[in-house]
C-alpha cells in the first residue's frame, strides 16, 4: 500500500459517514440546533481550538522529527484558524476544549497513528464541516466570513496531501500501512457516530430522507 491507496480505501470505507457529515445536518449537530451566526462561529472556534491544542500536545513529545515538524506547523496554522475566526466573536469568548475525536487523537502514541488519523482522518471531517460553514453564511448573505472559511477549508486539504506524503516516509512495513488506514477509518467514525448522538438527542434522524 501506498498513502494515495490508503486515502483511497479510507474515502470509500467510510463513504456513508463522509457523506452524512457533508450534509447540512452537520451544523444542526454542532450548534444543538441553534443555527445562528455567533453559535455557529462558536463552534468553529472551538474546533480550531481542540486541533492546536491536540498538534500542540503531538509536538511536545513526539520523538520522530519529520513527524514533531509536521505537528509544529499544523499546530501553527491551527492556532491561525482560530485567532481570525475569534476575531467576529466577542473578546469575552472562551474556547471549549475536547470532544471524543480529539480525545481518541490525543491517546495516540506513535507519529503514524498520529499523521493518519490528525493529518488524514481529521482533516476529512474538518473539510465537510467547512463547507457547511461556507453555506450557512452564503445563505446569510455575509459573503466576508465565507470567504474566511474558503481559506479555512483550502488550508486544511492542504494538511492531507502533506499527511499522505509523511505517511509515505514513515510506513516501513504492511502492519504499519494497516494501523494507518484503521486509524485514520476509526477517527472518521467517531466523529460520525458523535454527530449521529447529537441528532438522536435531538430527535433528528441522522440517516438522509430518501
């Protein structure tokens, strides 16, 4: 296997669950349904949030370097997202940290469970969040902030290509490409069956109306 395989075989694995994660459910799930302009800048702000500090705790002690520089500069762009989302919400705005796919992350201990699934994984769900981000304020005729989270998206596809080329260097064997693609597979779910919980508190069936 190689790193355009193993995005390959991730994409169409858990198509079902990128695919409803594309939906506009998404931002249902993500603001409990209060679908207004500060709540759903709240969100991302929190999302950015969680990602710095999840690189951040990645470089502290990773002991590969290739990976620690990686994980430095995501942790960079990161702390980016979240200082220009920050900026439309008040000064007295406090990030949330956590949620159940950082915490899965953040229990990885070695660089390639940790490029497949914060570098691949991650970024897969974080694109489909975007894009619904981009659409809520498209239709909010605020053309400024979509703008914003066109960059946003655009910078974080940008992480899987360079997670899929660090992937390429540091999987040495089968069982390395195999803890890759189960890694990167497994963050997608959380992420899913976290977004699925959400809706079903709501009472909002997560699977699409046929």
């Amino acid at each position: 296997m190689n790193a355009a395989e193993l995005r390959e075989a991730v994409e169409n694995d858990k198509r079902t669950e990128l695919d409803r994660l594309g939906s506009s459910k998404l931002l249902v799930a993500l603001t409990d349904a209060e679908l207004d302009e500060s709540t759903v800048l709240t969100a991302a702000g929190n999302s950015e949030h969680a990602a710095e500090r999840t690189f951040s705790q990645w470089a502290d002690d990773e002991e590969n370097d290739r990976a620690r520089t990686a994980f430095e500069a995501v942790a960079a762009q990161e702390r980016d997202h979240y200082d220009r989302v920050a900026e439309r919400l008040p000064d007295e705005f406090e990030p949330v940290d956590g949620g159940p796919m950082h915490a899965y992350l953040r229990g990885r201990e070695d660089a390639v469970s940790r490029v497949a699934g914060g570098m691949v994984g991650r970024p897969l769900v974080s694109v489909r969040t975007h894009t619904q981000v981009i659409n809520f304020f498209t239709n909010e005729a605020d053309r400024t902030t979509a703008d914003l989270f066109r960059d946003l998206k655009e910078e974080t596809r940008a992480v899987i290509d360079d997670g899929t080329d660090l992937l390429d260097e540091l999987c040495e064997d089968a069982d390395d490409w195999e803890r890759a693609s189960a890694t990167a597979g497994y963050v997608i779910q959380v992420a899913y069956d976290d977004y699925a919980d959400s809706l079903t508190e709501l009472g909002v069936d997560p699977k699409p109306l046929c």
